[in-house]
C-alpha cells in the first residue's frame, strides 16, 4: 500500500521554526515530525512513500532521496485538498494519506490497515485534553467528527466540543475503490466550482481535504472511525510544537 504526505504548506503558524525549513523538518525529541510518522508507517511494513512538496521541497528531496515526489508549485495559492491531488496519479490501488505535521503512533495504522472498509478516517476520542491550553488554535479549529451507529456522519471544525466524537487526526485510509470514488467527487466538485466560492473556501482551490470529506458524506459516502484515544498530536503553531516537546515521549507509545 501506497503512503501520500501532503506537506507543501509554509507552516507560517510555527515561525520561525519554519523560516527557512519545511514545518515537517521541526525536531521533536531529537527527530523530525516526519520520521516519527516514517517510522509508525515503515514498522506496518509501509515503505513506498509519496511526498507532496511545495515550499522548501528540495530540502526534502535531498534528506529523502527514496521518496517519489510531487511538487505543489502553486502551494501559495491553494490547499490541502489540491495539494493531495498532484499525487492522483498514485491514487490507482489502495493508499494512506497524512497531513505532514501530525505525530501519530504505530497502533494507528495498524488499525486502518486492517479496516475492510473502502474510506477510513483516523479520529482521537481524547481530543480535547491538548486543548486545555491551547489558546493559539483553540477547539472550534479543530476538525471535528460526529459518529452513529459506527458511520461518520459529519465532518467539521463548527461542530459543538459537546457534540463531536472526536477529531480527524489527518490520517485516512482508502481502498482502491474507495480512491476511485474520492476522485471521482473531487472532479465533479472542482468541474462545478474551480476559481468559484465552494462551502467554507473563498474559492475551491483553496479548500481543505474535510470539504471534499463532507461533500462525500452528503452524498451518500460511508466512511468510519478508526478510534485512537490519544497517540496523537498535532503541531500546527509554536504553542503546540512546546506542547508535543513536552508530552510526546509518553503519548508516541503504543495504547
């Protein structure tokens, strides 16, 4: 199976950690944020892996000579969402995709490796204990899931904390039917919208990837949980990039 990680952003929330190096490349516990998640993907037996670079790219392509990659060039002028699809190339058999600034441990591949599922999103149901304190992104930017009867039924950062199953760590898993339709809905989607307004986005190129989950879901699409009660951080600002300096080596380890 097939690993994309979408890392083409700037990371301009982590400054200046990221000033002159990708924001995956900042150093937690003595290793990047990439190599910890290479190693949760390599120790499931996961070793094909496609990068999706924009800025600062050849700082990884020359650490990361094994990786195939994919240059977002526009990375300033779009998203995750397009990001994910300069690699749709790839996206022929079953993959993995990741955001690139998520530390995340072994378990939670494992468990989407072995969903029978065709769309599998990686969810944290102790999301809100890193939100105690974290005031430079705080709960209502996290992207937060409801859930019945096992099935994703909403995905969005406006869902009340009261309300939400947990939130979307940026880890999902698709069969290669379940890739089939994810680019199937994102053309009819950008066919409708490209350089217009489309949900929450100024305009569909700047959308992120829980847009296009949603529209999925509206549409009929099944997708599931793969719970992880913690295991997880994200390190999106430089509030949270002390947090996981200060927490990580207790919550990398397996659950």
């Amino acid at each position: 199976m097939r690993v994309i990680i979408i890392g083409a952003g700037r990371g301009s929330r982590l400054m200046p950690t990221t000033a002159d190096t990708p924001k995956c490349f900042a150093e937690v516990e003595g290793r990047r944020i990439l190599d910890w998640s290479l190693e949760a993907f390599r120790e499931n037996g996961l070793n094909d892996v496609c990068f999706i670079g924009g800025y600062c790219i050849e700082k990884v392509q020359e650490e990361y000579p094994e990786f195939t990659f994919r240059d977002n060039r526009e990375w300033r002028n779009n998203n995750i969402l397009a990001s994910l699809f300069y690699a749709e190339d790839l996206m022929d058999e079953p993959f993995i995709c990741c955001y690139s600034d998520v530390l995340f441990n072994r378990n939670i591949v494992k468990e989407l490796l072995a969903s029978d599922e065709d769309m599998s999103l990686a969810i944290d149901t102790q999301w809100l204990t890193r939100y105690e304190h974290r005031t430079e992104h705080p709960s209502d930017d996290a992207e937060k899931v409801t859930v019945q009867e096992g099935t994703i039924t909403r995905i969005h950062r406006e869902i009340a904390e009261s309300h939400a199953y947990g939130e979307y760590i940026g880890v999902a898993r698709f069969s290669a039917a379940g890739a089939t339709r994810l680019r199937e809905h994102y053309h009819r989607c950008r066919s409708e919208f490209a350089g217009r307004p489309w949900r929450e986005a100024r305009v569909f190129e700047k959308a992120y990837k829980i847009h296009l989950l949603q529209e999925m879901i509206e549409a009929g699409e099944r997708m599931v949980p793969i719970n992880t009660p913690g295991g997880y951080i994200e390190v999106d600002t430089q509030q949270d990039f002390e947090y996981a300096r200060r927490y990580w080596k207790a919550k990398h380890l397996d659950r």
